[in-house]
C-alpha cells in the first residue's frame, strides 16, 4: 500500500540541525482523519513534549472536517504520540539533558495509519541559517550554469 504524504514541515530542517528521526503513532478521532485524508494539516510550530512518562504532540493543526456535525474535533487540541516505553524515556533524557527539541518533520499514511515522522533536534543559530542559505544559493547558481552550458 505504501506512503501517502499529506504535509512536510520545511521550516523544521532551516530552524534545526536534526540528529535522528525515528516514527510515531498518534490517537486521533474520527473526523481528524477524514480531514487529514483531505490534506488539511499544518505541521508549522509544531513540537512534542513528554509529560508523565506519555509523548504528546502541541500546535497541530488538522482543520475541522468540512461535512463534520457538533462531534467535530478541537483543530489545536493536544495530541498523544503512540511510542514504545524505551523510546520515551531515551528521549525524555536527550531533551532534559542535552538541550533537545522534539520536531515534526512529515505526517503521512502508511498501510491506512496516521504516522509522523518525528525529529531530535538541536536549534539553529543566526549564522548556521545563513551559511545553509549561501550553501543553497551556490547550489542554485551552479545547477542553473550547468543547465546554460548543456542548452547551448
């Protein structure tokens, strides 16, 4: 059945250097999953706590469903990360101790379930993001070049 995308957060991968990925589950309600199977998500300042031994996801947006009666979700309501124990408490120590943020990166289906691909990471400073924006522009500039010379 394989991987559908419904929304990438490109805002994660500017902001943060992202040392590991690793996949989650998350406890949804009906109508947030015929929203998110309209693509009506958005992943933007978005971020994951650990709360009492449980992962929780914050700021995730999923539009209500356009067809949904008075049972229709909360769009920003907090979300439970479906994880294994040993995964939770490995990064409930990275963040404490070593400064981590925990990231959405993608959500997408795979074989029917709502997954997100979540990241450890670390923050970006000023200068990191504009020395990835020179190393983009001279990405650009010299595949833009390339492209010239083969043309003529």
């Amino acid at each position: 059945m394989g991987e559908k995308l419904i929304c990438n957060n490109k805002k994660a991968y500017h902001d943060y250097f992202i040392e590991e990925k690793f996949e989650a589950g998350m406890v949804l309600v009906g109508t947030e999953v015929k929203s998110l199977r309209q693509g009506k998500a958005n992943l933007n300042d978005s971020f994951a706590m650990v709360k009492g031994g449980e992962a929780f996801l914050h700021n995730l947006h999923i539009s209500p469903y356009d067809f949904g009666n008075r049972e229709n979700h909360d769009p920003d309501r907090m979300r439970k990360l479906l994880l294994h124990k040993k995964e939770i408490v490995k990064l409930f120590g990275k963040v404490r101790e070593q400064g981590y943020s925990l990231v959405p990166l993608r959500l997408y289906f795979k074989n029917g379930l709502v997954k997100v691909e979540m990241g450890l990471a670390k923050g970006k400073k000023l200068y990191d993001k504009r020395e990835d924006m020179k190393r983009k522009d001279m990405h650009r500039d010299v595949a833009q070049a390339l492209k010239e010379r083969h043309k003529g």
